[in-house]
C-alpha cells in the first residue's frame, strides 16, 4: 500500500491524472489518514468537525495523500512534540475574492500544527516541484498534493509565521446534506452469491482476488489473458451458469486488455456486469470507466472493504 501510495503521487505530479472519484465522508479520510501518520508519535492530533459537514466527491486515495502530507510535514516542524489540529466546516463561497474558484458551497479544511513554521523567504516556494529544505526529502508531497486539490477544483492555501506555527487551509466543493447521509460507510463483510471472473496476468494478484471474493461468498474463476477471459465467459453463458460480475485488469502483456476484452465480452452479452482493475488509478479510462460500459473501478492492490463496498454498490448482495 505504501508502494502503491509513493506511485500515486509521482504519477499525479507527472502525468495529472484525473482523479477516480466517489462521494466519501470526508471527515473519515482526514482522521484514518491522520492517525496513520502519527500512530507511534509523540505529536497530539485533534479533530474538530460538526456534525452536519458535507460530503465531497473525491478521489479518496489522492486526497488520503493529500492529508498524510500535510501531516507528515507537521511531523517535521516538530521533531520532538506538539500538536497537529485539523477542522472542518461547511462555508458558501460568494465569489468576493475569497478563493480563485467558482460560488458555491464548500467543506473548508485547516490543518494546523505549532512547530517551527516556514521562513518567509521560501513560503512562496514550498509548492515547487521538487524543492525541500529536509534532508533526503523529494519536493513532491506539496507539489502533488496542490496537484491534486485542483484536480477536484478545489484551492489550497498556506499561511505561516517563523517560529509561531503553520496553517494550511483547503477547500473543496461540497456534495451537500442528501449525499452525506448515502455516503456513510458499511463496517460489515457484504454477502454474495454467484460465479465471479477475475482476469489478471500478475499470479498473486489473482490468489487475493481469489481469496477476497471467496470470503465474500462468491464463486471466482482466474484467468490469466484476454482470450481466456473471454472463452471462459461463453463457456459460462453457454453452461447455463453465467458470471454476475467480471473484473477485467486494464493493462496486459502483448495487448488483450481490459478495454479489447470488455469490446469482446460485449458482442457475446449486451449486459455484461464489468469492472476495471488497475494499479494506476490516474489513467483517464479508470476515471471515465463508464464511458466505456464498465459498473465501476477497482485499484490494486485489493482490500476486503473495497470488495464489500463494490459488492452493495452493484447490488450483488441482493
């Protein structure tokens, strides 16, 4: 998950892939993000959020980055203790000047520490790329984590006084009230039933998927090419038995993808239930799965609680 998490933020940076985005409790990824960072720390975090904070349509990867660089960089300014304070509330923005984005409602998030702040010869310069005053240090937890925040055209901030702390403010544009209460996440292993396909050229990522889906209650069958995954669908359909869902890696060796198959699957079902699978969530098709009659998108590695909020959003616990 770290490899996978480094990745992310080299290819955001990079590339500027559009996010892969979902509804999503924000004040849930800002403390899991938190928490992880600090656990094992002498640094003291506190939250402080209303009830009624909106929900926001992230991608909750990025963002979860987003907020652990955050985090770690107050880490830095307070190398033997401190405090780390992170708030939520909902403002409407009016267009006065505020923020360089459009009016409307937004969640405004502060993160704010007490460490040794940032001179005010370099404050201009902390969102370059690739410029650190740390030892060993990238330059791209800032840049990409500004990357990011405007992706999901939303605005970052920072204000600071030398040896008086720092305070990096974020705003993101609001899903609103009737979204929070659908965006509350489910703690329970959803129950499945029916034969899954899970296609994947990688050997261990198959045995996960495996795994996973078998805890789920499902029944996978592995194949490892575009033309198994294909032939083991007509086999399917023409057994009477056919696959409730397919999950389709989006990048093969020597071509036969998850996109070429899907094509494929299409012609011989019109209704296929698919989803794609990649490592690389800022590839454009992950964020458009839709485009392109994919049900949704799953990022690699898996996690049992991806596969269970997958499950109930395409109903397969039904």
């Amino acid at each position: 998950m770290r490899a996978r998490g480094l990745t992310q933020q080299l290819l955001t940076f990079a590339k500027g892939g559009a996010p892969v985005k979902q509804i999503a409790s924000i004040e849930e990824v800002i403390r899991d993000s938190a928490l992880f960072v600090l656990r094992g720390s002498s640094i003291k975090v506190f939250f402080n959020f209303p009830g009624d904070l909106d929900s926001v349509d992230v991608d909750i990867g990025q963002f979860s980055q987003v907020i652990q660089n955050m985090v770690i960089n107050a880490q830095h300014a307070m190398p033997e203790h401190g405090t780390v304070t992170i708030s939520g509330e909902n403002v409407e923005i009016r267009g006065t000047g505020q923020i360089p984005q459009k009016p409307g409602r937004y969640v405004k998030i502060v993160i704010a520490d007490d460490g040794a702040g940032i001179p005010e010869g370099i404050i201009g310069r902390i969102f370059e790329p690739f410029f650190s005053t740390k030892p060993g240090g990238s330059g791209l937890g800032l840049a990409s984590a500004q990357s990011v925040i405007r992706k999901h055209d939303g605005h970052i901030a920072v204000r600071s006084r030398e040896g008086q702390g720092t305070e990096f403010t974020i705003f993101l544009p609001a899903c609103g009230s009737d979204a929070r209460r659908t965006a509350e996440p489910a703690q329970d292993i959803a129950a499945a039933r029916g034969r899954v396909m899970i296609m994947d050229d990688e050997h261990d990522v198959l045995l996960i998927a495996d795994r996973i889906f078998r805890l789920h209650g499902m029944e996978p069958t592995l194949v490892a090419s575009g033309d198994a995954a294909v032939r083991s669908y007509r086999e399917a359909m023409e057994s009477g038995s056919p696959f409730r869902l397919a999950v389709l890696d989006l990048t093969m060796p020597g071509g036969g993808g998850g996109l070429d198959v899907m094509r494929r699957l299409r012609e011989l079902d019109g209704e296929v239930a698919a989803v794609i699978s990649s490592g690389y969530a800022n590839d454009p098709i992950m964020a458009e799965y839709g485009r392109h009659g994919f049900r949704a998108v799953m990022v690699k590695p898996y996690r049992v609680e991806d596969v269970s909020d997958l499950i109930r959003r395409l109903r397969l616990d039904r």
